[in-house]
C-alpha cells in the first residue's frame, strides 16, 4: 500500500513587496514558499504585495514547489481583503498568522467556503503565542472539522520569544517545553509541523545543529529566511540512504506472505515490530517524494 506523502523540508518566507524575489522563487530548491503579506511588508506596501502575489500566483511556474500566502489577521485592517485575493489566486494553502483559538481557523474556513475555494485550498496556523501553546490541543483537534482544512502549524519562534520573554539561546531549552507539546498535539491529529527561523543566516553551524535538533524532535521540515539555508536544509531534512535502504528491507520482510499474520520478525539479528514497518512506510514515500520533485 503506498503512503502519499508532501515533502515540506524547507519552506522559503518571502516578501510578497518584492517582484524579484517573487520571480527568484520560481527558481529555487526549496519544497515551498510562503510569500509573505504580514511580518515582510511595511503597512503602506501591503495594497501594492497584495496585487503582486495575487498576479504571480495565478501566473504560476513555481513547479512542485508548494505556495503559500501568509494573510494579515483577518482582525487587521488588511486581512480580509488579503484573504479574498488568496481565494482568487489559489494557491496550495494560505498562513494564518498568531492563530490562538480554533474560532480563527473557523472564521477563516467559513469565509473560504462562502467565497467558494475548493477544499484543496488547505489553511496554516502560525503559532507563535502563549495562548496558542496553552491551547494547542483544542486547535489541533479542530482540524477534524473539515470546515477548517487545517494542515500545517508553522512555530513562530520569534514572536514567542518576544511574547513569553524567554531567550533565543543555542539548543532552545527555554522553549524545548512549549515545541514539543505542539509537535505531540500536532501530530496526534495528522497535521505537519515547522520549525521556526533560524535569525542569524551567516552562522551557518549553529543554523545545521538547530536543523538536526529540529530532526530529531519530530519536526517535518523548517521555515527559512534567506536562500542560503535552502540546500543544507534539505539535508538534514532527507531520510539518510542507509535508512531507506533499511525501511525498504524491513517493507520487503513483512510483505513476505509466510509473515502476514506476525508482529514481530527478526531481521540482522535484531527485532523488529510491524509499527517498524508502518514507520519505514512513511520513511520510503518520503524518500520517493523527494525524488520526484527533484
């Protein structure tokens, strides 16, 4: 049974206020981009980004890469009108910023569907506040209404930082707490999580040991700030050859008939469970992912 799966190694912020960049994208080897209309873009730029992302989503040519628009709260002067041009643009998903309730992700849903966007069209939540933490397990579990088309959660860490007054220090133990609960909620209920930005894009080894953290707590992939991060972050991201080559043995064993009915078979001398199997499943379309969107 072959598990589809979409690799989100590495997702690009750009500024929607910026034709370069926008075109830039269409280029790059990120898995998606998030052009930006809040953070990125000054409050008298935000009328000329809406028209210009609209304009280069609709023109397309960004390839497998997954587009994303990141809306203005839709309690902003600018996020309803933002959120009617992402409706018109369609494009794969649209970021809804400082999520802290499953009402927004409603609200949002409710006025996607009246504006008559298909299901397709998926919804991001940025969490990026205490509130959001402390409520995470009710936004995650919201995303069982198919009214909020609840996918991804994108982890602001920045924002958090200045919300809770913790430190942004190497290795995160102030925030290591609130990261993990919204990974175990989030992946409860089947939804992606991405890790937050990595601020100083020239220290390239504290960018590559935040990656592998980021690995191993579960993460799906990481949100970027800079073109430079895009490569070693599908590095770290990617399932290792020896692991695939690994998953695919394991596959193969359970697959045999004589093991239909085991939960347990011994390979290289050691155990292993069917939960292995399921795990090396999700390791093998991951990897076929990746190398079809090569």
């Amino acid at each position: 049974m072959a598990m589809s799966i979409r690799p989100r190694r590495s997702v690009l912020y750009m500024p929607g206020s910026n034709a370069r960049a926008l075109e830039k994208a269409k280029s790059l080897p990120c898995d998606g981009v998030i052009l930006d209309l809040e953070d990125a873009v000054a409050p008298d730029a935000k009328a000329d980004a809406r028209s210009r992302i609209g304009e280069a989503v609709a023109a397309g040519g960004f390839g497998a890469r997954e587009i994303i628009i990141r809306v203005n709260g839709l309690e902003t002067p600018w996020g309803h009108d933002d959120l009617a041009m992402a409706a018109a643009a369609k494009p794969d998903a649209i970021l809804l910023p400082k999520v802290q309730d499953p009402e927004q992700l409603l609200v949002a849903g409710a006025r996607l569907d009246a504006l008559g966007v298909p299901r397709t069209v998926a919804l991001w939540a940025m969490i990026e506040t205490p509130l959001a933490i402390l409520d995470i397990k009710p936004i995650a579990q919201s995303s069982l209404n198919p009214l909020t088309r609840l996918k991804v959660f994108v982890l602001g860490t920045n924002d958090l930082a200045k919300e809770t007054r913790a430190a942004l220090t190497p290795g995160r133990a102030p925030m290591m707490g609130w990261l993990m609960q919204v990974l175990a909620a989030g992946h409860a209920y089947g939804i992606d999580v991405l890790d937050g930005v990595w601020n100083q894009f020239q220290d390239t080894e504290g960018f590559a040991a935040e990656c592998r953290q980021g690995v191993e707590m579960g993460m799906d992939g990481k949100t970027l700030i800079h073109p430079g991060q895009i490569e070693p972050c599908n590095a770290a991201f990617s399932p290792p050859e020896a692991e695939v080559v690994r998953a695919r043995a394991i596959i193969d064993l359970f697959d045999q008939p004589e093991n239909a009915g085991k939960g347990v078979l011994q390979m290289d001398g050691r155990m292993v469970e069917r939960m292995h199997a399921d795990m090396a499943r999700r390791t093998v379309a991951l990897a076929d992912a990746i190398a079809a969107n090569a």
